[in-house]
C-alpha cells in the first residue's frame, strides 16, 4: 500500500519525530498551521474516521492519552485543538487516520 503515514511509522521515511510507542507515532506537521503542529497517528493503517468501528476503537482512546502526555511535555498550558479531518469535505489529504494538535496560538471557531 502506497501511504506516507505507513511508511513513517515503519521509519521508511523520515519525520520529525516527538514520541513513539507500540501502537502510536507522534511527529511535527511538515506544512505547520500553528507556532506548535503535530499529528499523532496510529501505526496500524486506518483510513480515516470512517473506518472507526468497535474492532479498533480504541486505539482512539490510547492517541487521546498520548497527545495529552505530549501536552504536558510541550507545555501547552493555555491550551489546544485536535482536529481530524475525514473524507474529501473533512479536507483530509492524506488516507491514514491522523490527528492535528494545533497550539500556541488563538484559533478561530467556526473554522470555516
Ligand atoms: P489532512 O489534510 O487532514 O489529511 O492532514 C494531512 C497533514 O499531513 C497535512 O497537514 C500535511 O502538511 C501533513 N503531511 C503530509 N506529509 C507529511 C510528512 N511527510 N511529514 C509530516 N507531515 C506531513
């Protein structure tokens, strides 16, 4: 299978890595949107959102506990958003589940 995010996570390709464990990767966005851009992903290849279901949700709690762990490493006190984009309305470029920590910075809400 042809996908980036796989191929980060098996060190295929080169990332600027923040934390890693069996079953997660966090590394720094190559195109930031934030003084502070990060995605976690699972190693496991999961399209997206949409792929979700009882069988591998819970990778979905693990990403939660891990991003908020690097949170606190990154004192990332006055706060955050996690983003995941799903599908081509979501603006997700890239088929594997991801989740974008966005900080350092006040963000707009409605995103448009
Ligand atoms: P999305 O558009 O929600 O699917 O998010 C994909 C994100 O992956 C974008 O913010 C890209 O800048 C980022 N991205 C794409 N390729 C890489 C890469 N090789 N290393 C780090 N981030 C990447």
């Amino acid at each position: 299978m042809d996908c980036i995010f796989c191929k980060i996570a098996a060190g295929e390709m080169p990332s600027n890595k923040i934390y890693e464990d069996e079953e997660t990767l966090a590394f720094y966005d190559v195109s930031p949107q934030a003084p502070v851009h990060f995605l976690v992903i699972p190693k496991t290849h999961i399209r997206g959102v949409d792929e979700i279901n009882e069988s591998n949700s819970g990778i979905v709690a693990h990403i939660y506990e891990v991003i908020a762990h690097i949170a606190r490493q990154l004192d990332l006190d006055n706060g955050y958003r996690v983003v995941t984009n799903c599908g081509d309305d979501g603006g997700q470029t890239v088929g594997h589940l991801h989740f974008h920590v966005l900080a350092k910075r006040t963000l707009a809400w409605p995103p448009g």
